[in-house]
C-alpha cells in the first residue's frame, strides 16, 4: 500500500495548483488523474494574469516552445449586434493550450504521480482514507473537476439535478487556407453575447491556435445558440467557412449556483469539483488554482488534525475570497438587474471597458491571492 500525507484526485489547475503549495509546505503528496497526461481539457484556455501571480509563473521559460498567447484588447457586443473594441496599454491576459499548461502545471508540482488511474473505490479506515485498495492518506483532495467522485462521495448529485452552465468548443491548428480566412487577431479575442444575454460565445485565437466555443446556463437550446453563433462569425468573415463540426462539450457550476458540500472530516473539494467559477464570466481556471492554494495552506496548518472544525478555515477563507455560495462576490450585480442593463452596458464604451470587462471578466480590481 502506497502512503502519503495528502492523497489529490485530480491533476487540473485546481489539484496541481494544491499540490505544488502543498510540496513546498513539505508534505508528501500523490495525485491521481484518470487520464495520461498530457491530456486536453474542454476550455477556451484564457487566463487573468492573477493566475500567473499565484502560481509564480515564469512567462519566460513556459512560453518556450508552448503557446502563451498575450491578449490586450478585446471585442465584445451581442450576436449579431454591433461591435466594441477595448483596447488597452499593457497585457490584460493571456491564451494558453489546456494540453500544455495543465500537463505544465502538473510535471511542476513535485508531487508523485499516478496518471492514467481512475479513482474507482474509496474506503474510510480509521482516520486513513483508502483509495482503488492501493494509496492510504489522512487528508483527501477532491479535484476531480465538474463530475468528481470525491464530490459524488460527498453527496453531490452530479447531472442534470444541479444548475449548471453546459458549454461547447473547438480548438484546432489553421492550416494555410484557414488562416487567411481567420480575421480574428491574436491579441484581440472576441466575445458575443446571447440575446438573451444567459450565455456568450466566444472566438479565440492563440498563435496560429482557433479556439470557438459557446457557453449558457442551463440545459437547453446549446447546441442552436452555438450554430447561430458559428453563423454570425462566418457572416461577418470573422472565422474560415471550413472550421472542423466536432465540438466538445462539458458542464460546470458557477459560485453561488453551486450548493455542493465543500468539506467533511479529512477531506475537501477545490476548483470545479467545489463549483467555484466566477459567477459573472464562468472564468474558473483562477477559482481552480486559487482554491487549491487555500486549501493546501489550511490543510499544512491544521497540524495533521484534519477534523471539521479545523477544516472549517477552509469554507470561511472561500467565502472571504469569492463571496459565500448564498451571495457570492460582494461587487456581483443580481442576475435580474443585469439582464436588464446589459444591453445597455454593452452598447457603452465607458460602461463596457469598467464593467464588463474591468469588474466581470478581468476582476482587475481583485489582487491576485
Ligand atoms: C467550454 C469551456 C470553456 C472554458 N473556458 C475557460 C477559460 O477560458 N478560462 C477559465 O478560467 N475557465 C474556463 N472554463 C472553466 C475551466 O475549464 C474550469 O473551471 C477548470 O478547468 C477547473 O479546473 P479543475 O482543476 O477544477 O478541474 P479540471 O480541469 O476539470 O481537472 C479535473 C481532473 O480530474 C480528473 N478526473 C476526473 N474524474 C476522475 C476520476 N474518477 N479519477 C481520477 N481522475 C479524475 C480529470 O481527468 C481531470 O484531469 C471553461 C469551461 C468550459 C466547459
């Protein structure tokens, strides 16, 4: 039987991001990811350069030979609405490749890996969690993502019974005749909201990477939204009229949306799998990582005392973080009222540039953790 301090399901932002705080904290720690990495994940690959502060990027030595995509201005408007461009002085963001950047993030952990495992039993021995018959640990990490079955363990109902935001994308290498009908710019992604504003596209282009994709709250109605959408970018010449037709799809839970139990004695779920994504942009890579900080910083100073009551710290420095899950983020506006403004927001420069892109998307007021 393979021991260690933390036992991480998961080896996206969230687990790697645990992992690694966690490693320089001096614990012994095993991730474990169903899947061979590197492996893709379904995400546009935006990140705030929050994510890059906490993480202790170096820009430098990532970019070689890796996509690291800098963005300083973007479009915005409805489908088929008119246009805004915000441009601005410096870098506000950058594109990465999934495929890249988690297997990055993981290989710079330090932690043990089992890669290519899927956690399929999970049994309570005393105060030692047992993992496949195989990895005992005192401390669990649930960073399974959104359908993590450390959260099923927990009680989550995972599925259609949770209110989720579905979403779909591409991600695909322009060859020659793609690329000079792509007139997307690279450091200038675009973003089109729904008209009835409960979801946005978006077209993304990292290198000569193009990355579209469509997300919505609920279940409904995805799969026409994305075509409308697809439609809109090939009418205004946006996007080649030979883009690949497999989408992919995934699901995940917003900050407030979520109600999923964050902890229980020796354990704790980060990123997705806590459903943690900023409610205003479904941004989540930051949650992800930020979460997974948090909670590697309460686990190494609970002295191996993993009970509730200790644990606790974790859910209050949440809340202190992003909100609580009944009024998430102190500066969100609610859902009604901003249906109401947004298309009045969105035909704004000012409002468009100090709202929803300042507040909503770049939480540039926010410093990163
Ligand atoms: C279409 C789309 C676009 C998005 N675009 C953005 C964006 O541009 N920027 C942004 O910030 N956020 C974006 N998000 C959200 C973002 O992708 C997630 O919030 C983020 O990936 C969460 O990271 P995580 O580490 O919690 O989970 P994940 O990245 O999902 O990692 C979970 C890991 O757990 C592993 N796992 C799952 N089940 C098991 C099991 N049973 N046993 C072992 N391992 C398991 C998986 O293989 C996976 O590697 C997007 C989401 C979608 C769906």
């Amino acid at each position: 039987m393979e021991t260690c301090d933390v036992l991480i399901v998961g080896g996206g932002p969230a687990g790697s991001s645990c992992a690694w705080k966690l490693r320089q904290r001096g614990m012994s720690v095993t991730v474990m990811d169903k899947a061979q990495f590197p492996r893709d994940k379904v995400c546009a690959g935006w990140i705030t350069p929050a994510v890059v502060q906490a993480l202790q990027f170096d820009t430098g030595d990532y970019a070689k030979g890796r996509v690291l995509q800098p963005i300083t201005a973007i479009r915005t408007g409805l489908i088929h609405g008119r246009e805004l461009e915000t441009r601005y002085p410096a870098t506000i963001s950058f594109g990465i490749r999934r495929c890249e950047f988690d297997h990055y993030l993981l290989q710079r952990s330090g932690a043990r890996l089992r890669l290519g495992e899927t956690l399929k039993s999970l049994d309570k021995r005393g105060s030692l969690w047992i993992a496949n018959d195989a990895i005992a640990a005192p401390l669990l990490i649930g960073a399974g993502g959104h359908f993590c079955p450390v959260a099923r363990h927990l009680g989550a109902k995972l599925g259609a019974a949770e209110d989720a935001v579905t979403a779909k994308e591409i991600e695909f290498e322009m060859d020659a005749e793609q690329d000079a009908g792509c007139r997307v710019r690279a450091d200038t992604p675009e973003i089109y909201f729904c008209r009835d504003l409960k979801g946005y596209g978006w077209c993304f282009r990292k290198g000569n990477y193009l990355n579209i994709g469509l997300g919505r709250e609920g279940h409904q109605g995805l799969a026409e939204h994305l075509e409308d959408f697809c439609d809109f970018l090939k009418q205004r010449g946006k996007i080649p009229g030979n883009i690949p037709d497999k989408f992919h799809g995934h699901a995940y839970l917003l900050r407030g949306h979520a109600g999923r139990k964050l902890l229980d004695e020796g354990v704790l779920l980060v990123g997705d799998a806590a459903g943690l994504a900023y409610a205003q942009s479904g941004e989540g890579i930051r949650p992800a990582v930020e979460s997974g900080l948090i909670a590697a910083a309460v686990v190494a100073d609970a002295g191996e005392d993993y009970r509730y009551q200790r644990l606790q710290a974790y859910a209050e420095r949440l809340s202190a973080r992003f909100g609580s899950e009944a009024a998430p983020a102190a500066d969100m506006i609610p859902g009604f009222v901003r249906k109401v403004l947004a298309r009045g927001l969105l035909g704004s420069r000012w409002a468009t540039r100090h709202v929803v892109l300042d507040r909503w998307f770049l939480h540039a007021r926010q410093p990163a953790l």
